[in-house]
C-alpha cells in the first residue's frame, strides 16, 4: 500500500487568503478515483492506493481541478510513503501510534 499526503496552496486566490473553494475543487475531483482512498484533513489530504501511478494521477487530476478555477499558481508539497516490507493502511499507521500511546 502506497500512502501520501498532499497541500496544496492555490496562490492569487480571488477569495482573499481563503482556499477552501480551492481545495473543495481539487478533493472532490479526486475522491470519485477508483481504488483511491482520500481523507481531508485541515492541512491537506490524505490518501492511499496499491499503485504509485494512481498517487501521482490524482495529484496532477487536483491540480488540474485548482487549475480550472483560474488559479494561475499552485506550491504543492507531497509526502510519499511506499513501504515494500509490510502492507499498512492509513488507518493502521494511526492505530500504530495510538497502540503505544495506551
């Protein structure tokens, strides 16, 4: 399982300092993505798949959604965790800490 988590920051946003609008555009043209999990969260979203080539699909299908709202810039910054050893979800990172945390 390939995981990664993905920011991106829509520069010149005609609603001022928000980028919800933004943001909202670029998730939901990569939530519907066969075989692609996404999880928003405040600084970004998460997401995971089998396949490397999924992961970097969706980050160029979300900047091209940002792109169509007429941003002329866009600053990504993306986390990429492929772990050949062991299959591991999301979920499961979180419950890894969790677990230790008890």
């Amino acid at each position: 399982m390939i995981t990664a988590e993905i920011s991106l920051v829509p520069v010149g946003s005609r609603s001022g300092t928000s980028m919800s609008k933004e943001i909202a555009l670029a998730f939901d043209a990569i939530s519907g993505i066969k075989d692609l999990k996404a999880t928003l969260t405040p600084l970004g979203t998460q997401i995971q798949s089998g396949s490397m080539v999924d992961i970097l699909n969706a980050i160029n299908i979300a900047h091209e959604a940002v792109k169509s709202s007429g941003i002329q810039r866009i600053i990504s910054i993306v986390h990429i965790d492929e772990r050949l050893d062991k299959e591991q979800n999301l979920d499961q990172k979180v419950d890894s800490v969790m677990n230790k945390l008890k």
